[in-house]
C-alpha cells in the first residue's frame, strides 16, 4: 500500500500546482502507475485535515474526489494507529531523543509527523509519497520508503526508435517505359 500526504496530494488535486500533474513526467509517470497497478492510495486523516485547511475553497471539491474515486481511501488515526504511535514516542523515549529522526523539529511536528506513520504502518504501507523532509525522515527510520518528488523515477523510454523518413517523389516515367 501507499500512503500520501497533504503536500503530495497537492500535486494530483491541484492543476494551478507547478510540476503537479500534467505538468511534471515523474508525477505523470506515477499517476499512470497507480492507475495500471489499481492499487489504492492511503489519504491518512493527520493529511487530509492539513490538506482541507490549505485548500479553502477547493475544499469540498478536494474532498469529493477524495472520497468518491476509488483510487484514494481515508484511514483514520484509530486504535491500531495510537498503538503505533505509543510504541514509536515510547521508542524514541527510551533512547533518549522524544525527537527521533527528527532532532530538530518542534515537538508539536513529531507527533503529527508520528500519526501519519502510524497509519501508514497499521495499514500496512510500504510507501510513503510525501514533499516533506522532515516525515520522509520519521517513515524511513521505520522502515517505510519514502519518496519526494524530484526521488520519482523517469518514465520509461520508448524501446521504438522513431525516425524522420522523409517521403520519397517518384521518379518522373520516361516515354521509353511507357510501351
């Protein structure tokens, strides 16, 4: 599975966002991925309240695509989630650094950070799509991929050669073919 945050879904929500979809191949290279593998994209609720806050009038709109495509599914920080997050805060307590992956952040930013790991890890994400640094950090110090924009592969190039062949103009028939 994988899991989106609010900033990574700006790309595919938004079509006034700079390198979203449409105009970034990378992005455009995930968006046919996704579609192909038919896999579902986790929105985890931490993401999508950030996302709806910054959206303001797109809001409603944002969030009937959201909840209508069958691409996209909402998982809620619920019991499985806390758990998660417990044994993470728990975790980095024990070592000494509540901070964790991220030493500098503001504790108010590794708990929300936390959260959406913590879905991500109760659902069962392999995969975290994220803009920010910060999560990408806390997803990987539990063993999630996480990946940014510019970290997203090329898309394939086209195994057919295509070449300019210009059209040939028939030769001019002497009257000696004629007969």
């Amino acid at each position: 599975m994988i899991v989106f945050d609010a900033n990574f879904l700006i790309y595919f929500l938004d079509p006034r966002i700079k390198d979203g979809v449409g105009s970034n191949p990378r992005i455009d290279h995930l968006v046919a991925t996704i579609q192909k593998s038919g896999e579902r994209i986790i929105v985890p609720t931490p993401a999508l309240s950030e996302l709806l806050v910054r959206a303001g009038d797109a809001a409603p709109k944002y969030l009937d695509i959201i909840t209508r495509s069958k691409f996209f599914r909402v998982a809620e920080f619920g019991t499985r989630a806390a758990v998660e997050a417990a044994a993470l805060t728990r975790e980095a307590i024990d070592k000494r650094n509540k901070h964790g992956a991220t030493p500098d952040a503001t504790w108010a930013k590794v708990k929300f950070d936390r959260q959406i790991v913590a879905i991500a890890r109760a659902v069962g994400a392999t995969m975290n799509y994220t803009n920010d640094d910060q999560l990408a950090k806390h997803a990987r110090a539990i063993g999630i991929t996480a990946l940014k924009p510019d970290e997203l592969p090329e898309p394939p190039v086209s195994p057919q050669i295509e070449m300019q062949l210009d059209p040939v103009a028939p030769e001019p028939q002497s009257d000696d073919d004629a007969e």
